[in-house]
C-alpha cells in the first residue's frame, strides 16, 4: 500500500500574538529569500510551499513554519503520484482562481494581476514555471541542521525550504552597493537636490547669526551631499556593469559631460550581473520624479542656449559696422 503523501500550503494567516513584520522578517531567514518574495505569500492567495511530503517530514516542516510565525497547515497531497503540479480537480485555490474576474499573484515577480496563464510582467507561463520550481524542490539535495537548535524558527528541517532564490535586489540609498537604473538615479538626485535645497536655507539661517557655524554647516552639508552623490552614482554603473571608480572620470574636464549623459543613456544589464541581481520595478514616483528632472533640465538647458543667443545678438548690435568695410586709400 502506497504511503501517504502531504503538501504544506500557507495563505497568509498568523499564528497567535505574532506581528505581520515579525512573522516575515522570520520567514525570509528560514526561506532564504528577500522580503519582495516574503510579501507575495501574504496576498490573500494560498500557496503549496512544498509537495510529496512523508508525514513526519510534513510536520517537521510545519512545525518550523508555525514557530517563524506563518499558520501553515499540513493537507493531503493527492496529485503527488501523478504530477509534479497539482491540476484543478485536486486543488481547490486553482479551481477558485479560474473564476471570471479572480486575481492571481505571479509565483515569479509578484505582480498582482487578473487570472491568466501567461505573467503580464515577467512573461513566464505559470505552469510551466511551477513546474520547474516543483522539479528542482525535489531534485534540491537536503541538508541536516545539526549545528542549529531546533528550537529557532530558522533551522528548517532541510535546505529545500529555500527554493526561491532572490532575483530582484534591494534598494540601498546609502550604500555603493547594488544596482539602480536611469529613472531611479534622476529620481534620487532630484530628491538629494531638493533635500540640499532646504538644508542650506538652514545653514543661511545660521550663518545670519554666525558665520563661523553657518560654515562648518555649509561644508558639512557639501561633504554629505558629496558622498550620496556618489554612492547613487555607484549603483548606477553597476546597473550597466561598470565599477564604481569610474565616478572619476567627473573630475575631468569636457569628458565628466560625456560620461554623466553616458549613465543617462546606457540602459542597465538584463537579468544579475557581477553586482547582483536587477533593480525592483519603478514606481510611479519614480517616474514622475525622473520626468520632473528631465524637465527641469531641458528648460535649464534651452534658457542657456536662448540667454547665450541673446547676449551675441547685444554683441553684433554694439559692433561699429561702418569700420568693417574696405579701408580708402
């Protein structure tokens, strides 16, 4: 007779007097994965964290995610001798998703979105990749935890438990680390120009009643500025896949122009690179912040042009015409 199967499956419910931050900031430990991942098991769907379970591996597994915080519950596995992904008949969330109007959260990039077999976002084609994602769970080789108490929420029973490995990295203001792309690098000095902007009316305010403060303020402000400065320009290269230390080439005259419209221009590099895994989605702040900037530099750059057009318009004008014709003899 055929031993019992079981799958653990989680929607997004809390075990008694647990925190919803708690709660996730222990599941990403135990998973092994970012918060961006954490954050889709909790968008009301229901999710078969793993498959083909023995029941005591089920209950160890479960006993490891109740106590990180995550009400999961142990069901029968019924499609596990047939396929690698559970079809509509045996499970009910995907029964219950296909009726007309129902959203589904995209197992890959978390994007909410109407019931479909294909990602808007991502592209993928959600069975197959649940499919694939089930074949690696089962081909991941195990771990023993021995060197963990198995009192802690992160020692799982085995390292399959992490089969979600972070592909989208975090966002870092104050760090030289990770990737950004253009829109996120204009929107980030817009908001470091705006936010340098009211600092030094502070510091005019001091410097009013005392000069000496108002310049250690002034420099102190000028230094901060300096470093965000560079480690948003930082990430911007490592988002084309360039080091940090190219930053400079900007104290090099004429080619520090060149070089800045390069880091506008040059989109960032598909998928990971050797900076890491991309940037996440850009919000809608994003891009109207990195439109605001882009505005407020054409306008900067066609009042020069027109105030420059001007000025050698004043000049001919002042020029004594009469003393640029051919000399009498």
């Amino acid at each position: 007779m055929t031993q019992a199967r079981f799958k653990i499956v989680f929607n997004g419910e809390l075990m008694p007097e647990v925190a919803l931050d708690t709660a996730k900031d222990n599941l990403a430990r135990l998973f092994k994965s970012d918060r961006t991942r954490i954050n889709s098991l909790f968008s009301g769907s229901t999710f078969a964290l793993k498959r083909d379970l023995g029941e005591s591996e089920a209950d160890q597994y479960l006993a490891a995610l109740q106590r990180a915080g995550a009400n999961a519950r142990k069901e029968p596995d019924l499609a596990a001798s047939l396929t690698l992904v559970e079809t509509e008949e045996h499970n009910p969330v995907v029964a219950a998703d296909t009726v007309s109007g129902a959203e589904m959260t995209c197992p890959k990039c978390g994007k909410q979105q109407a019931k479909t077999a294909e990602c808007s976002a991502c592209g993928i084609i959600i069975e197959k990749y649940l499919a694939r994602q089930a074949l690696l769970a089962e081909s991941a080789p195990r771990v023993a935890s021995n060197n963990v108490s198995s009192n802690t929420p992160y020692a799982p029973p085995q390292a399959a438990v992490g089969e979600a490995v972070a592909e989208i990295g975090d966002l870092k203001v104050f760090s030289t680390d990770g990737r950004i792309g253009r829109l996120r690098y204009l929107a980030w000095s817009l908001v470091l120009m705006f936010a340098a902007s009211g600092v030094m009316a502070v510091v005019a305010i001091a410097a009013s009643i005392s000069e000496v403060l108002g310049g250690l303020l002034g420099i102190a402000v000028v230094i901060g500025m300096l470093v965000v400065s560079v480690q948003i320009g930082a990430q911007r290269l490592h988002d084309i896949g360039w080091s940090g230390w190219l930053l400079l080439l900007n104290i090099v005259p004429i080619i520090n122009s060149v070089f800045w419209l390069l880091m506008l221009v040059i989109p960032g590099t598909l998928g990971a690179n050797r900076f890491g895994p991309p940037q996440p989605a850009n919000s809608t702040a994003v891009k109207v912040l990195a439109g605001l900037f882009l505005a407020l530099l054409l306008g900067g750059v066609l009042t020069l042009f027109l105030g420059g057009f001007a000025m050698l318009g004043l000049a001919l004008s002042g020029l004594d015409l009469g003393a640029l014709g051919t000399p009498s003899n």
